[in-house]
C-alpha cells in the first residue's frame, strides 16, 4: 500500500508540474517593468531613495512656487500622500521657498525614511535680499528652516558658465567640507547649459548631477543626441543623475502620447537614476508613476 500511495502521489506531482511548467516559463519569459518606487542608488554617493522624485518648484522664483502657492495644507497633503505611494525623494530648493513644509508634512516619519534634496541660489535675483552670503551660513539657514540635522544632497542651483567649478570654487570647498562633517551628505549641481554639463562630467566633486531631459528638447541644454552622451559620461564616471523636465516643465501635463514617450525615452537611455516631476496632485503623481509602471526594462536593466 506504501509503494501505491508513493507511485500515486509521484504521478500527481509530476502531472502538476507538466501543468505548471509552460505557465511558468511563459511568466518568467513576460518583460519585466519599470518600478517607480523601487530603490536606486545616486552613483557613488551612498544615497539609496525613490527612482521618482517629487518636485516643490513649478514655476519657481523669489521664494515661491506653484507648490506654495496651493496652500500649506494642500501642500503638505501633497507630500504626504506622494510618500505613503511610495515617494522617498523630495526636490526643494532656496528658490522655490519649499523648506518649511516637507517635515510638518511627514511628522512622525522617521528621518532617514526619506531623502531631500535642497539647492543653493547663488545667482543676481531670484531671492527677495541681495546678499549671496557662503555656503555654510546658507546651509545653517536651510537646517533651521527644514527642521533637520542633516541633508541628503545640496545643490549649487542652475549653473550655466563652462567655468563653474573654477568660479564656485569656494563655495564648493566649504560644502565639501560640510560633508565631511555629515551635515551633508552629497553635493553637486544643477546644470541649466550643455558646457555647465559638460564641466560636471569632468569635475570630480561632483557626486550628484540634475539634468534636463526628454526627446522635445523641451526647456533642455541641447538636442538629445548632444545631451545623452553626456549623461552617459557623468553616469560612467560614477556620479548620480536626476533627470527633470520630463514633461518639459509642465507644457506635456495634456499630452498622454507624449508623456509616455518621454518617460519611455529616458528610462531607455539607462543612465538617470531619478526622474524629478513637479507634480501639483496627487492624481498627478498617480499618472505619472502609472506611466513608469508601463515601460518594460531592457534586459540588462531587468538583470
């Protein structure tokens, strides 16, 4: 009887396995896709967050934004919502006047639960005083303002000259200085010209690079074909990129077709780490990451 019951339930395993086997196989051979809440690291620099990112400056200037001017609390809603989707990357900058609402947002989520990312304007204009004072005061301010002791990456805000890094030399031996100190964790820039990219790519203190990008040459440095191999550089050198302009500043918000070819074309180049987007609804972080959801990964990526 032990021999038949072993010989019956043989059979049975091996009838559920020719059963299972080709669906199986059929799901294992289905392409992977793209998750926009999946961990990626920024190149070297340690930092491990969200691929998408959520953006704080539509239409950024004088310490204001289309963000703030919804309202603290449809902003702070905002966040928080973003972050129970998944958001973990959190874009914010001197000029957008951003900083106080990110924490009271995400109070009582543990700090090293998300990551922000701030930038520092040091340009003529674009903030209501005109004193430009160093790095390590402003970075002091941005503590006091965002209610933390540290922050994940400090920018310096659109550089557009070929010879930033001989310019901002300073400011950039005060942060780096900041970083060895763990206030900061990573510093680097964000690039508003194809030579201010270019420059990136070579400077060695650079571990974090934003750059514009999509297949419109929307608000961009350049066309494609002169941008990508340029990321492609940064990428290769060890520095993390964040993408941003994917909906080429908002004027894509009403054009599906083209939000998807853009989303397509940048995953594709398998060189941003991040996609920033200045989403202004939650129905617009939803729209957005169901996008992502979409797009297959190429093999190498699905590895």
């Amino acid at each position: 009887m032990r021999r038949r019951e072993f010989l019956r339930r043989t059979a049975l395993a091996a009838g559920l396995v020719a059963l299972t086997g080709p669906w199986l196989r059929a799901e294992e051979s289905q392409p992977r896709r793209f998750d926009p809440f999946e961990t990626v690291t920024l190149g070297k620099s340690g930092i491990r967050t969200s691929r998408f990112s959520l953006g704080t400056g539509m239409r950024g200037g004088n310490r204001q934004s289309n963000h703030t001017r919804m309202g603290r609390e449809k902003l702070q809603a905002l966040i928080r919502e973003s972050y129970e989707r998944g958001t973990r990357l959190f874009d914010l900058a001197d000029l957008y006047g951003t900083h106080p609402y990110l924490i009271p947002a995400l109070e009582g989520v543990p700090r090293d639960r998300y990551q922000i990312v701030t930038k520092i304007w040091f340009r003529p204009g674009g903030i209501p005083e005109p004193e430009r004072p160093d790095a390590d005061v402003v970075v002091e301010r941005f503590l006091r303002e965002l209610k933390t002791d540290y922050i994940d990456l400090v920018l310096l805000h659109c550089v557009t000259s070929p010879n930033w890094p001989r310019e901002l030399s300073k400011q950039m031996e005060i942060l780096a200085r900041l970083k060895e100190k763990g206030i900061i964790r990573a510093h680097g820039v964000s690039c508003h010209s194809l030579e201010a990219l270019k420059a990136a790519a070579e400077e060695p203190w650079v571990d974090s690079v934003h750059a514009r990008i999509n297949p419109f040459q929307m608000s961009m440095d350049g066309p494609p074909d002169e941008v990508v191999p340029v990321l492609r550089k940064i990428k290769a050198a060890g520095k993390g990129i964040v993408g941003m302009k994917l909906v080429g500043e908002g004027r894509l918000r009403n054009d599906p077709d083209k939000r998807d070819e853009s989303i397509r074309f940048v995953l594709g180049l398998g060189c941003v780490d991040v996609m920033t987007v200045g989403c202004e609804t939650i129905q617009e972080v939803d729209d957005f990451t169901e996008r992502v959801r979409k797009v297959p990964r190429p093999a190498q990526a699905a590895a």
